[in-house]
C-alpha cells in the first residue's frame, strides 16, 4: 500500500471539505465536552457528598413562644428541659456517638441570622424570640444521625429534629438531575457527530466519483479507495477529542480550582489528578507506598491471621495520608452489627482544608468481605482475641490497611522476643564485620 498517495488523497479531502471538516470538530468538541463536564459533576457531587455528610450536624430545635400548639402545648421550653438534654447528650447510651455538642439561645441564633441574610428584606421583620433555641449536634460518624433523631423526637419541649442531611439529599437531587441532562445532551450530540461524519464522506467521495470509477477500473480494492475517506473523518474526530479534552482540563485548572476554590474556601473541589484520571489522560497510581507501621504490635501480640481492607476516608484525611502523617499506636478494629471498624487510629487534620477538619481519632469503616467480617466476629468473642492495625498504605492510588487477628502475649513471650530480636541483631552485626574483614 502507497501511504504517501493515502495521506496526499486526506489532506486534499480536508482542504476540499473545509467547511464540513470544521462542522465535524465543532460538533465533537461540543459533545465531549458535555460528557467530561458531567463526569467532572459527577465526581465533584461525589467528592462534596463526602465532604459534606461527614460535616452534617443534628439540630435539636427547643419550643419557642410562636411554636405551634398542638407540638408545644407548653410554651418556651424550661431551663429543666435543656438539663435533661444535656445530661442524655452526655449520658453512657449517646456520649459514644457524640463528638460536640454546642447550645444556641435566641440571641445567638438571631444574630446569625441576620448575617446570612444580610441585605435581604425578611431580615427586618424577624425578631429574635421568633427563632428556635437549638443544640447543635456533631457525630463522631454521621450515619448515626437516626440515633440523635429517634431520641429527641417527641420529647416534651422539643418542636422538630432536623438531620442537616436531608438539607444536602435536596441539594444533590437537583445537582445529579442536572448532570443526568448534560448526559442526555451530550449522548445526542455525539450521535448527530456520528452522522455527520459519515455524510461528510459519502460527499467527499460523491465529488470524487471519476476518480474513484479510475481507480476501479485500473484494479484498486475497495479497501485502499474508502481508507482516505474514513480518515478524513477520524482525523477531524480526533482533532474535536483533543481540543475537548484540553477544554475539561482547563476548565478545572482555572475555572473551578483557580476561580471557584479560592472563593468558596468552605468547600472541597475537584482538582486536576481528579479529572486527568476521570478522562484517563494520565496513568492511575501503581505500586504500594506505605504511610504507618505498627511495629510495636508484633512485640505486643500473637499474629494469627491478617487481613487487606479497604477505609472509608474523607478528603482532607486522604490529603494528610498523602503527606505521610498518620499513626497506629494504640488503635484497634471492632465488628458491630455485621460491619468493621477502625478505631482510635490517629490522622491528623490537613493543615490546607478548611476550617472543620474531621476528628483526627474518630471512628472509621473498614472495607472487608461479609465472610471475613463475619470470621473476625467469630474470632474476637473468644477470649483473648483482638483485631489489631498493622500497617497503613497506599496500593494503586487507594488507602489500604493491613489489620491482624492477634492474641496478647504474656510477659515471658515479650522477653522472648525481644531476646530473638537482639540475636538476630547481634548476628548481623557479626556477618557485617566478617565481610568487612574478608
């Protein structure tokens, strides 16, 4: 096959179908970049979801003197009232879900109030006794908000408990509708690029015809007469991807990082590693990068059985993972309720993230199959069992961490381990001299 005549034959068809050509590039730039901005929204309501239901507080709203009389037959709510609500916050039963709590009287949520809706004409006419006293509750894991509500709810004196959750579910509805449109959009517009490419080169090949008849005539295939005229298509093609690609990424890297994150400092965004991933422009991570070991468990503890499991993680804790800032010393896995846990495991906040940064010891889910989980809760009922982290890493971009079924040592097995230990060292040593000799 001549590839000369074949790329002389694509550029005359280029410079012939100008218009079309454009047209073809235009279409296919449009509509990839309509699927990679509702990819980017998809991972950006991903990433906000995260971000967001880890941060969502519960509200205990308190009766207030313009609240409803079938729900507050009371009135105000008592100083006695908010006792008994602290004292149940604080109680043995919800202290072990309860991260904070904080109180606001009327006064507080007044002002508040008045600086969120600054300028707006409803501001003037609110009053201060109109506004609910609340307790302001933080989770140690948010999941667990139907505790706090199931609680509060109907307690005398208390009108309405309000999971911030169900704020955000609205929020999120509207964006996922949004980015399901863009799809639809995008699906039809690289539909109508399909037909236009293909009558681009029944054209092109119409107002070829006498050549084309030639080259039948002196025995060319078919194959070497259609091939100019499908590259000529996938060249514009690929030209519209290219353009659509480097659309998306700029549209992260100056629009939503170096525009909207430096205005909305409150919020978490995509970045460009997000979205050279998403659309596959650069290789995902490979290989295993270790952030914390424990080594003082192996000292500690019998290792029985160990076990890979995946952890469900925020934005920020990923960052500082990232960063090679964590620590295992005295954390420990639990199993409740058929799901794993990983406790007491310590990740600092992200000095980079925002203002509410997670707590750095809070509970966090362990990602392991039902039957290892099931094994596991088998396990640590026998006496002198205990799940144990042994490492913490990244493998193929993802967090990891290796977790062990152990039994504790007695003193006497410490001593003997720690004997083992100093033989080996001395008998490296002693290796290590000799070949120096040698």
């Amino acid at each position: 096959m001549r590839f000369g005549f074949v790329f002389a034959e694509i550029g005359q068809g280029l410079r012939r179908n100008a218009s079309m050509v454009v047209s073809i590039i235009l279409v296919t730039f449009m509509s990839l970049t309509f699927v990679g901005l509702a990819g980017i929204l998809q991972l950006q309501i991903g990433q906000m979801k995260n971000y967001w239901y880890d941060r969502a507080q519960v509200a205990v709203y308190l009766c207030s003197s313009v609240s409803p009389q079938e729900i507050c037959p009371q009135g105000e709510a008592s100083p006695d009232l908010k006792t008994a609500i602290e004292a149940k916050l604080q109680s043995s039963t919800l202290a072990p879900y309860v991260d904070e709590f904080y109180f606001e009287n009327h006064d507080q949520a007044y002002k508040n109030f008045q600086e969120q809706f600054a300028g707006n004409s409803v501001a003037k006419y609110v009053t201060a006794k109109q506004l609910n006293e609340t307790y302001w509750v933080k989770l140690n894991n948010a999941a667990d908000s139907q505790i706090i509500t199931e609680s509060f709810s109907g307690m005398a004196g208390v009108e309405e408990v309000r999971d911030q959750r169900s704020y955000l579910d609205q929020i999120f509805s509207i964006l996922n509708a949004a980015s399901l449109a863009s799809i639809g959009i995008a699906a039809l517009m690289l539909f109508s690029a399909g037909l236009l490419i293909s009558t681009t080169i029944r054209l092109s090949a119409f107002s070829r015809r006498r050549e084309l008849g030639i080259m039948r005539l002196v025995g060319a295939s078919n194959f070497y007469i259609q091939l100019p005229f499908i590259l000529e298509g996938v060249v514009a093609a690929a030209i519209g991807s290219i353009l659509s690609a480097a659309a998306v990424v700029a549209i992260v890297q100056y629009f939503v990082q170096g525009y909207l994150a430096a205005r909305l400092p409150f919020t978490s965004f995509v970045n460009l590693n997000d979205t050279c991933e998403y659309r596959n422009l650069m290789p995902r991570e490979r290989g295993q990068k270790v952030v914390a070991s424990n080594r003082k468990a192996r000292h500690d503890y019998h290792i029985e059985d160990t076990y890979e499991a995946g952890l469900v993680l925020t934005g920020p804790e990923v960052k500082s993972l990232r960063a090679g800032r964590a620590s295992l010393i005295d954390g420990f896995g639990s199993v409740e309720n058929g799901e794993a846990w990983l406790e007491n495991v310590h990740i600092p906040e992200y000095t980079q993230a925002t203002w509410n940064n997670g707590p750095s010891r809070r509970r966090r889910k362990l990602l392991l199959h039902s039957h290892e989980i099931a094994k596991l809760a088998g396990k640590i009922k026998e006496s002198g069992y205990t799940l144990v982290p042994l490492s913490l890493y990244f493998k193929d971009g993802r967090a990891k961490v290796e977790i062990a079924l152990a039994r504790g040592k007695k003193e006497y097995d410490k001593r003997q381990t720690l004997k083992e230990q100093q033989d080996k060292r001395e008998a490296d040593r002693a290796m290590s001299s000799k070949g120096k000799d040698w």
